[in-house]
C-alpha cells in the first residue's frame, strides 16, 4: 500500500512539473503584448478614422493653433477635404 501511494505521489509530481514546463512554451503570450508604452509616449485619436495611435508615429498638422494628428497621409487629406467642405458652406 505504501509503495502505491509512493508511486502515486511520483506520477502526480511528474504530471505537474511536466505540465508547467511545458505551459511556459504551450501558453506563451504573442511576442508585442509584452512591449509596455513609454509614460510620455501618449496616444492621440486621429480626427478621420478615429483611430488611437502612439503620438510619436503620427503625421502632424497645426491649423489655427490646434495640433491634429493623422495615422497616414489619406487620413490627413481626407479631413483637409471634409474641412474645406464645411467650411465652403457644403456641410452643416
């Protein structure tokens, strides 16, 4: 009885220890979700898409004394035309 419980013990050791070796490379998190965002590095909302994108990596255009930022260069020519737009009397 004792030498069953033994082995029991034994297998059920092995079962675990074999199982959180091989968690680490089973359940590992994707290689960007680990990257953490720099405290300056803010995320702006591109005014067009409505996107969220690092500061840093986006395209800037001041108009008026507000700073707008765009995730590409379509983004930005596509609000350039809807303000245009607004602003000829086209939209309300």
């Amino acid at each position: 009885m004792t030498r069953l419980l033994f082995t029991l013990l034994v297998i059920t050791l092995l079962t675990f220890l074999l199982g959180r070796f091989l968690g680490r490379f089973l359940y590992r998190r994707p290689a960007g979700s680990a990257a953490r965002v720099d405290a300056g590095d803010a995320l702006v909302q591109d005014p067009n898409c409505l996107t969220y994108l690092s500061k840093k990596g986006a395209l800037e255009a001041k108009q008026g004394g507000v700073t707008h930022y765009f995730c590409g260069p379509a983004c930005a020519e596509a609000f350039e035309k809807k303000k245009a737009g607004k602003e000829s009397g086209g939209g309300k």
